[in-house]
C-alpha cells in the first residue's frame, strides 16, 4: 500500500497549511479508496493538487484556495469535467512532480517556477483506464494569471476558495447512471464529482476545515454516458493519457 511523502517544508509556507502537510506525510491509500495499486504494471501519471492564498476584495474574504481546470464540452471523455492540471507521465519526465508541474504548464500557463511541491498524496489506482495517479500536494507561493492554453481539452480554470468548499450549502451527493453514489461540490457554476471529489474531500478533513454537513437529496449526474466510477466518489479514467 503506497504511502504520503512530504518534500519539503519551506520557509515562510502559511501557517494554514497545517496540520494537512504533517497528516498528508502519514496518509495511506487506504484514506482516499479502498482500491490498491497493482504490484507491478499501471500507467503511471499526476495530478497538481495547488493550494494557493487569495487576497481579501469587496466580495471574498480571500484565505486558501485550489486550482481546477473545466474540460472542454467537446471532448470525448470528460466532457465539462472539472479535474486537476494533470495527465500521464511521459518518458522525459523526471517524477511526478515533474508530471504535474509540465500537465499543468501545458493546460493553463502555470508557471512552475511559482509553485513548490510539498508532498506527494499515496498513489491512486484507477482500474479502468488503468493508471496510478499521484497526487502532488503544492503551495503556489506566486500566484499568477492562468487560463486555458489548450481550448481543445480546457474551457475554464478556476480557483476555488476552500471557504466555499467547505460550505455545507456547497457539498452534495451525486448518483451516477449505474447508481454509484459519492460526494461532489456544487461551486463557482461548477459541479464537482469523481476522482477530482473524492481527493478534495479527503484533503479538506486531513486540513480540518471540513464541516459538518447533511448529505440531502441525491442530485443525478447529467450525462448518462459518464464513466462509472471505480474509487469512493471517483471516475475510472479521468487522468487522460
């Protein structure tokens, strides 16, 4: 069973980013799926989970935030699909750091120089499409303009306040067309669900910002041709090769 590794510890990193980091470093798979990653074999790839900080305006009392991008509604798969910057790894990549930082350069401007790379998540098994996603656990220490840089794959890119995320007037539960049920994030004019959900539920309780909330009526997802999920509230295939 893979487990969390912190990177890094920087100076000056907020002080909000406790106790997430420290629990992070001694997270198992166990804490996000009950799926293991196979012994050998699986597609290797990442995701940039990037925790920035806003500043407070006339309508947000700015504080943490996270990155998501939107998929295009024209893509095959995933379509209107929010998700992390992120994708399969390829043979110049030199870890999953590297992965996730190049996804992230490619999709929406990021650049990699403004973001440190704290910890890596436990690896996440993905039976369908048969990758094993790592997620990297990041702190955008200087926060810049993004915006899709691949309008093929990525309409909108958003960071979402985790004030918001965390709001029990925000979070749902979705039903897929096969009846899986998993939580998701109603956000922003976005509906968050699958992998995207589930790592952001976990990231929320292991930071303790998560509050108490009642799961309510169960929204159904709008696309019956939607993947059926293979991890507690995830997608089976939403990191593209």
């Amino acid at each position: 069973m893979s487990e969390g590794k912190v990177l890094e510890r920087p100076v000056g990193l907020p002080s909000w980013f406790e106790p997430l980091l420290s629990r992070v470093g001694g997270s198992r798979t166990s804490d996000f799926t009950p799926l293991r990653p196979p012994p050998s074999g699986g597609r290797p790839s990442a995701v940039l989970v990037l925790l920035g900080e806003s500043e407070p305006d006339a309508g947000h009392p700015g504080g943490p935030d996270l990155l998501v991008l939107q998929r295009a509604a024209t893509m095959r798969n995933h379509a209107g699909q929010p998700a992390f910057p992120g994708g399969g790894t390829d043979p110049g990549d030199a870890d999953a750091v590297a992965t996730a930082l190049r996804e992230a350069n490619e999709e929406v401007g990021l650049d990699p120089s403004s973001a440190e790379a704290l910890a890596l998540l436990p690896d996440l098994y993905i039976p369908v499409s048969s990758f094993v996603v790592t997620p990297v656990l990041a702190w955008w220490r200087r926060p810049h303009p993004v915006s899709p840089r691949q309008p093929a794959e990525v309409a909108h890119v958003a960071r979402l306040p985790i004030s918001e995320l965390v709001d029990p007037r925000n979070r749902i539960r979705v039903r897929h067309p096969s009846g899986w049920v998993s939580p998701a994030f109603q956000v922003r004019g976005m509906l968050v669900w699958g992998f995207t959900a589930g790592v952001i539920s976990t990231v929320l309780d292991m930071g303790g910002w998560a509050q108490p909330w009642e799961p309510g009526p169960l929204a159904e997802l709008p696309e019956a041709s939607a993947p059926v999920p293979a991890t507690r509230g995830g997608a089976p295939d939403e990191v593209l090769p």
